[in-house]
C-alpha cells in the first residue's frame, strides 16, 4: 500500500467537514479550525514541555502522533478555506526559506 499525499489526506478530511454542514456563520466556520489548531498546538506543545521538564519520551510516543495529526487536521481545513492546496503552500514557504537563505549568505559574504 502506497502512503497518503498530504493532499489526499487533506481532500478526505474536508469531505468529512462538508458533511458535518454545521449551520455556522462564515465567520464561525474559519473561526472553529482557527481556535482549533491554535488549542491542538498548545497540546502539543505540551508534550515536549514534558520532554524537556520531566523527560517524558516524544521519540515513538502515540499520544504527540495524535496531537500533531489534529494540528495537520485544522491547518488542512484552514488551507482548505482560504483556497489553497497543501502544495501551494508547501512550495511558497519552501522559496521564501530559499530565499532568507540567500539573504543571509549575501549578508556573511565579505564585500
């Protein structure tokens, strides 16, 4: 069995979303992935708090795997909502790092 795309993944979850066809405002409907990711990135977060404080493992631990796929699930929604694809997004973060990299070399170079 071949592994999901993000795209597929993203394109199965927001099937799930349009189904549910909660009677929400627009506002309401952008505002919900929002708080969600939000929340699910603190939980997450907490995980390596965790880690770090009191040597929790996150190597292997299920429990950061779950919180890390509802962060993956609200950040699909929200791309979903704003009209883009998880590629677009992708390939834009991907040339604006390019291109702070450049940035930088350019500065470290001597003149």
């Amino acid at each position: 069995m071949s592994e999901d795309t993000l795209a597929d993944f993203s394109a199965r979850l927001n099937l799930i979303w349009e189904e549910k066809r909660y009677e929400h405002t627009h506002s309401e409907n952008i505002a919900i992935p929002a708080l969600g990711l939000v929340g699910e990135a603190g939980e997450t977060v907490e995980h390596f708090k965790k880690y770090i404080r009191e040597g929790k493992p996150i190597v292997g631990n299920v429990d950061l795997a779950y919180e890390l796929g509802d962060v993956l699930h609200y950040w699909c929604r929200l791309a979903y909502l704003a009209g883009l694809s998880p590629k677009q997004i992708m390939d834009l973060n991907e040339a604006k790092l390019a291109k702070r990299r450049a940035e930088k070399a350019a500065q470290a170079s001597p003149r």
